[in-house]
C-alpha cells in the first residue's frame, strides 16, 4: 500500500515538473517574440526617419564666423542642404569642425525636422612669429598655429621660435619647447600691464635671453632669462619713469640676487 502511494507521489511530482518545464518554455518563446516585435517596430521606425524627407535638413545657421567662410564650415562639418537630419551625428561634427586651426570650439544645435543650428567660437590672431625666410605664422596665445601671411600685422612679433611655412596645415599648435617660451612671453606681457607697457610691445626676442622692444618709444629691454619677473618689473617701471622721453635700451639680464644692478644705456 504504501509503495502505490509513492509511486502515485513521485507521477505526480514528474507531471508537476513538466508543467513547469513547459511554462518556462511558454515564457521564454513569449519574450523572445516580444523583443523581435521590438526591434521589427525600432527598424521600422529608423527607417521612416532615415528616409522621410521631412527630415530632410532645409537650413543650416552658422554664426560665430570672422575669419572662416561658411562654405568652409558646411565643407569641414560634412554637411550639407538635403542631407537628413538624423544621419548627422553632432559630436562628429564638432570633431570636424576643431580640425581647423582657426576653431577653438563648436556647438552644434539639431532644430527638428529640418534645420541645424552651427555655433562657432574662433580663435584670434594674438602675435606673428618671424620665419627665416620670408613671411610670419599668425598663432593665438596659446600657441596654435593659425595661418601663414607675408604681410606683417599690427600684432607682436616673435623672433627665436622654431617655425615653418609648411607647419601650417600639418601641426595645429607649437611644440613643447616654443610652448614654454609662448608662456614666459605671456607672463612678461601680464607683468607689463601692471606698469602700463603691454599694448606698447612691438616685438619679443626669445633665442638666448628675453628681450623686448617698445619700437614706437625707442626702447628696447633685456630682461635676461625672464626669471624673478616681479623684481625685474619692479626696476623696469623704476627705469623707464627715471629716463623719460630718452631712446636706449634697459639692460635687467643679471641675477638680481647677486647684486646685479639694472641700468640704461642711452643710444
């Protein structure tokens, strides 16, 4: 009697075991149709709006430009009138777009349906390195190299940094070098703010030491290895107020903690 009652037992227990195994199965073949349902509606739907031409971009707005031409921006951004609008990704544009010297950033704006909005920030020309041979580099003060021009500009010039015509269009800033010289020539600029000098500066000479000219007052200046600036800017104000209205050059190129005296030489 009670080997029937255990055989009767475990039918039972096989039969509820394959009715689970079965409703597993049920379950299973269910989510596997419901996530083919999805992306057959997905696909559908990429496809409407990869092939709508009300999606089709109508206007493209740039704004931000000066040196750049908007032709040049549609041509960098790969964009252009009829393309659609969702088979333009922005980050890739904005990538594009920085290629360019001349862009320091880019926002790029999707109006929906059909327009896109371009935001431009430029980088601007802050001084022109002298070339050997003929002709200047125009760069930003962070040292990215903008443009070549032969014409010289009413910008600082740079004499003593490595540069050539050809890095224009193959390397978009200076090397590691010329950037640690662009960042003593910055501070010197900052420095000379505080004594009212920095929009006399007509040239820097950075080959041994730091020097600068005041060309419109006939002064030229060697701060030496441009070290200890505060104290070198101190007796630079203290020289240019002593010699008023004379033509010479200020000599500030010693070690002013050895004694060195800073003096003028009169042409």
């Amino acid at each position: 009697m009670q080997n029937m009652t255990n055989k009767k037992r475990g039918k039972a227990g096989n039969i509820n075991k394959q009715r689970e195994i079965e409703k597993k199965k049920r379950k299973k073949r269910k989510t596997i149709l419901i996530l083919v349902m999805i992306i057959l509606i997905l696909g559908i739907i990429c496809a409407y709006l990869l092939s709508s031409p009300n999606f089709s971009i109508k206007e493209i707005s740039i704004s931000g430009t000066k040196q750049i031409s908007n032709a040049e921006i549609i041509k960098l951004a790969e964009v252009k009138v009829g393309d659609n609008i969702f088979s333009k990704i922005g980050i890739v544009m904005k990538v594009r777009l920085k290629q360019n010297g001349y862009i320091e950033d880019a926002k790029i704006n999707k109006i929906y349906p059909n327009k896109i909005e371009i935001e431009i920030v430029e980088r601007q020309k802050q001084f022109q390195i002298k070339l050997e041979k003929e002709g200047y580099i125009y760069i930003d003060e962070q040292g990215y190299i903008l443009e070549y021009g032969t014409d010289k500009l009413k910008l600082p010039e740079i004499i003593g940094i490595d540069a050539e015509q050809n890095d224009v269009g193959k390397i978009r800033r200076l090397d590691e070098n010329n950037l640690g010289k662009m960042e003593n020539i910055l501070q010197i600029r900052e420095r000379c703010k505080e004594i009212g000098i920095a929009d006399k500066i007509t040239q820097f000479q950075v080959e041994d030491e730091y020097i600068i000219k005041l060309e419109n007052d006939g002064i030229t200046i060697n701060l030496g290895d441009a070290s200890n600036l505060k104290n070198r800017i101190y007796y630079l104000n203290a020289i240019l107020k002593q010699e008023a209205g004379n033509r010479g050059i200020i000599y500030i190129n010693g070690d002013l903690n050895e004694g060195f005296t800073p003096y003028f030489s009169a042409e």
